[in-house]
C-alpha cells in the first residue's frame, strides 16, 4: 500500500544494506567555525560555513551549567542568519551573543537539533577596567606557496602568544589572512586551531583578502558600514566595509584601507571623525587598525598609495586625538616617534625611547611582522625626498623611533592601563621550524643574521605611551612676616690719635640687611663729634655706605660702612678715650 506515502521511495541494494529516502535532506555540517569581537564587552560573534541553508543557532550556556558536556535545558539558543556563499559553494552562518554576563566562562555549539558542532568555550573578562589585547601581523597562509608550514606557523604563534598570555581578551588582525583571498584551503589552515574559536578575533581586510567574498563569507563585523566608499572595487565582487567597537576603555575603529583612491581617503576620515564624535566619550584611548602601514620599514613604505596616505591621514588622526594606530603589510616591525600631524611631536624624543609622552595631538604609529614566518621584507634605506632619513638614526625613515627585522616571527602585546599604554612587540618564533621563509633558504637572526636568534618569549621593543603629562595644580604656600632687619658688625676703632701731627684717621665695619620690603634706605643720625669727656674733636666724624638703597627684597645683604676722622697739628688733644654712639636706621616706604 503506497497510501500516505507517495513522497517518500525505499529501495534496498541486495549485499549492500543501504536505504535512501527521496526527498529527506541531510543534516547540515558546520565548519570554519570563529569567535569573533561583538559591538561591546558583552557581545561575541560566532561566524562559520555550514552545508545547508536551513535554520540554525548557537546554543550557549554558563561552562559551569554543562554536564558530562550536555548542555542544560537553560541553555540560550541565539538564532542565525545564514545566506548562501557568493564564492566556493555551500552557505555561511553568523549570529550575535549578547547579555553576555561578565567574568564567566561560556560553552557554545552551532548548528541544529540533530547536528550540532564540537563544543568550543571562552571566558568573558571584567567589563571596566585594565586589560591586555594582541595584534597579529600579515598571516598570509599561502605565502610560501607551502599552506601546511604557513599554517604550521601561525598555529604555533597563537598557542605561544596565548600561553604567556592567557587572560588576553582580544586578538586583533593586521590583515592579510591569507595569500589568495578565495582559496578555501589557506582559510582551513588560517581557522584551523581552536584559539580562534576560544578568543575574539577582530578582523581586517587586507590586500591579498580583499579580491573575494570569502574573507566576508568567514567573519561578521559589528557596526560596519557597507557602502561603496569603504571598498576597492565592486561590493559584490570583493570584501569591504569600516567597523567599530569599544571594548572597555577603547575605542577600537577598523578601515578597509584598500579603499583610497579618489575620495575614498576622505571618506574614511569622516568615518573615524563620525564615530569619535558619536563614541569617543565612551572610551580612554582610540586605537585604529588598518592594513596598510604608512610609517612601514620596508619596501611598500615608498609604495605610491601609501604615500597618498601619508598625505590624507596623520594631521586628521592627531586632530581627532588617536592614540595609537596599528597596521600590517609590510612584514616588518616598526615603531613611530609620536607623531603630529605626520611630524615629530617632540624633537627630543630619542630613537628607541622607552617612556614617550604624546601630549596632544601625538599619535603611535605600531607596524607588525609576520606571525607566521610565510614571508618577511627586509628594512629598506630611507630614500631622500620621500620616506626619507631620521637625522638622530640615518639608518632609519624619519618618523621611525624603532625598527627591526630578524626572520623570525613576532606578535605585538598591548597593555591598556589606567594612564598609559605599553607596547610590546614578542618573539613568537626562533630561526627553526615552523618558520617557512627560514626554510625555504632567508637568513635569520638580529644584526641582519649575524647574531644568534632570541629565545621564544623574549622582547623586541617595549615603549610605554602617556597620552599627556601630568600637570596639576596644588595649593602649596607659606607666609612671609614683615621684616626689616640690621645687624652692625664690631665696633669700629681708630687706633691712637698722635697729638702735633695733621692726619685723616679711617675705620670701617660692616652691616648686615635683611628686607622683606618692596624697598628700602639705609641712613645714619648726624655723626657730630668725638668727644672724651667734656672735649671734642674739631673736626666732625664722617661715616660713608658702600650701599645705601634697595628696591627689591634682600636677604644678608652685606654693606660695607667706614668712617673717617680729621685731626689737624694744631687740634688740642686731651689724655683718654674719644667716642661717639651713632644710630643706624633701615626704613621703607613700601612695607
């Protein structure tokens, strides 16, 4: 009887044992599974390809909720929005993890009754306050043209950058995830460990991304803004779109700078003048991440469209108050003196500075190696008139405090603190395997490979940025009591008076003046005339200042005081002692 089931045909295969239902789908398989930065703290964004177009979601549940790894009847089921791949067949999925709770860690799956993915975790952080982030540079799985050891590489950088640094709570993108932007094998490589799947990645588009949809198709951005603008070329041919975020006290701003030419420039400054008008209150710091380095050591340093960059950015960056600008592409790391308006903000700075104050307008410019080892670009000279030299460091561009290339492959540490920034870039890899360049045949090791490689772990640069320094007012002070003081020196004496004998007798002292007076005036009541007893010298006492007048305060003033007395041959001198008392007086008129 075929009543009531005329859609569905069983038929069996005699030594095979297999049936086939016409018309019932198969269950959809998801892979390429990523955890990705949602708009805030207390958002994530699962993104991954899946077989089928059919309704999907991500269960997610409190870790601590699971048992013997079931998830709870509990558990948070956030739909998805899948749509069909635009390239290399099949659908990609994407859905929003929001109210997440802080300081807690999660387990999620993806998928549908039936056919769930693997169980993948992350642990949300504090939602204020103090945390560290990592950016990665240049990945490019690919590049070698070996997929297994690029791979090989950038896997071994996630756990080494990761297990020195377990509490990070957000992996930043260079750009250039890969070498080819639609080959599918180089994004298997890419996603391929669970470090993607346990922290947020923030993507950005790099050039050898940006000529297909994949890079669209593997990662969903928050608050992105699609128009044609934001894109190189045609929005339905390749990826595009400037995002946000603020994550705590940052305020984090991704361009597609593949987007320049024309007014594309332009537009991407009033996108970021857009959203710090917008958002800038609600964060400490605003670090921008774009692909291409404008201040890079290399070779794409001189390259015509970063030096149109050069042109359109820094005096934007520094106006709008940006801390610290973070790029890729050129393979090699570099470090800026604090720039303003594309200038040194401070000549003083030295190469190499371990404390910079950026003060206003002082912007950080950050260039990352490779975090895989698939290719490095040797330091270029400085060419004059374009990129030219530092006069403190000829060997280096000028708007460059640091730059280094060893071969080996790095990852940059960023602290944010409550006043500061710190800047590390880390040695994630040594000249041995995995390190593919190295074994295709490049040399390795500082000092251009004359020197022996860095043990794993251990520090390029380190620089730590204050936005401004610290200048407050406080009340500090004390009381200044009128004073007029004056202190004579011994008394002074003119020896023995010879009776008969014309002559001038001298003597002298000094006086001591302290004035707190805004003037002051030394003067001496009329000296008169020796006397010894009932007689007196005929001729009067005359008593001189080496100073007699002060028009500002004064503290142990020294003044010389001298004296003179005339006795002539026919002066009547009587036997004993001539004296006279003086006074001295120290007066003001402006007390």
């Amino acid at each position: 009887m075929a009543v009531g089931l005329a859609a569905i045909t069983a038929t069996a295969a005699l030594g095979i044992g297999g049936i086939t239902i016409a018309g019932a789908q198969a269950p959809a398989t998801s892979s390429a599974i990523s955890l990705g930065v949602g708009a805030n703290a207390s958002q994530r964004v699962v993104s991954w390809y899946t077989s089928a177009n059919t309704a999907q979601s991500v269960q997610v549940a409190p870790t601590a909720s699971l048992t013997d790894g079931a998830f709870p009847a509990s558990a948070t089921t956030f739909a998805a929005t899948v749509a069909a791949n635009t390239v290399n067949g099949g659908f990609n999925g994407h859905a929003i993890l929001s109210g997440l709770q802080e300081d807690t860690a999660y387990s999620y799956r993806v998928g549908s009754e039936g056919s769930w993915s693997a169980t993948y975790t992350f642990k949300t952080q504090k939602f204020k306050g103090e945390f560290d982030f990592l950016f990665y540079g240049d990945p490019q799985i690919g590049s070698s043209g070996n997929v297994p050891k690029d791979g090989a590489g950038w896997e071994d950088t996630l756990n080494v950058s990761l297990a020195a640094n377990p509490n990070a709570e957000l992996l930043v993108s260079g750009g250039d995830q890969v070498e080819t932007a639609n080959t599918e094998s180089q994004w298997d490589a890419f996603l391929k460990s669970d470090k993607l799947r346990q922290y947020p990645w923030a993507a950005t588009i790099g050039n050898h991304d940006v000529g297909g949809k994949a890079y669209d198709q593997h990662f969903w951005t928050p608050n992105t803004d699609r128009s044609a603008d934001y894109y190189s070329g045609s929005t339905s041919t390749q990826s595009g779109g400037d995002y946000y975020y603020v994550y705590k006290d940052v305020l984090f701003i991704h361009l597609n700078s593949n987007a320049y030419a024309g007014t594309k420039d332009a537009a991407h400054v009033k996108y970021v003048t857009d959203t710090v008008n917008a958002h800038g209150s609600e964060a400490k710091y605003t670090v921008l991440v774009f692909h291409h380095a404008i201040y890079s050591p290399a070779s794409h340093a001189n390259d015509g469209d970063n030096k149109q960059r050069r042109q359109d950015f820094p005096t934007a960056f520094s106006n709008l108050g940006v801390d610290l600008v973070l790029a890729g592409h050129d393979h090699s790391y570099s470090r800026s003196y604090a720039l303003k308006n594309g200038q040194k903000a401070n000549a003083s700075e030295q190469p190499g500075a371990a404390q910079v104050v950026t003060g206003p307008g002082g912007v950080i410019y950050v260039t990352g190696n490779s975090a895989s080892g698939s290719k490095y670009y040797d330091i270029t000279k400085p060419v004059a008139g374009e990129f030219g030299p530092d006069p403190l460091n000829p060997n280096s561009h000028y708007a460059n405090s640091v730059e280094n290339q060893e071969h080996v492959r790095t990852y940059v540490r960023v602290q944010v603190r409550n006043d500061k920034l710190v800047v590390e870039n880390v040695r994630s890899g040594t000249c041995a395997a995995p390190n593919s360049a190295v074994e295709n045949g490049s040399w390795c090791g500082p000092n251009g490979g004359a020197s022996p490689a860095q043990p794993v772990g251990s520090i390029v640069d380190k620089v730590t940025i204050h936005a401004a320094e610290a200048n407050t007012d406080a009340p500090v002070g004390g009381t200044v009591p009128a004073t007029l003081s004056l202190t004579l020196g011994t008394p002074a004496t003119f020896g023995a008076f010879t009776p008969g004998l014309e002559k001038e007798y001298s003597a002298a002292t000094d006086a001591t003046v302290i004035s707190t007076a805004g003037d002051a005036a030394l003067t001496v009541s009329d000296p008169g005339h020796l006397t010894n007893g009932a007689f007196s010298l005929p001729e009067p006492l005359q008593v001189a200042f080496s100073k007699s007048a002060w028009a500002a305060p004064v503290s142990n003033d020294k003044v010389d005081v001298s004296f003179k007395q005339l006795v002539k041959s026919t002066d009547a001198l009587r036997t004993g002692a001539y004296t006279k008392s003086l006074t001295f007086t120290l007066s003001t008129t402006n007390p």
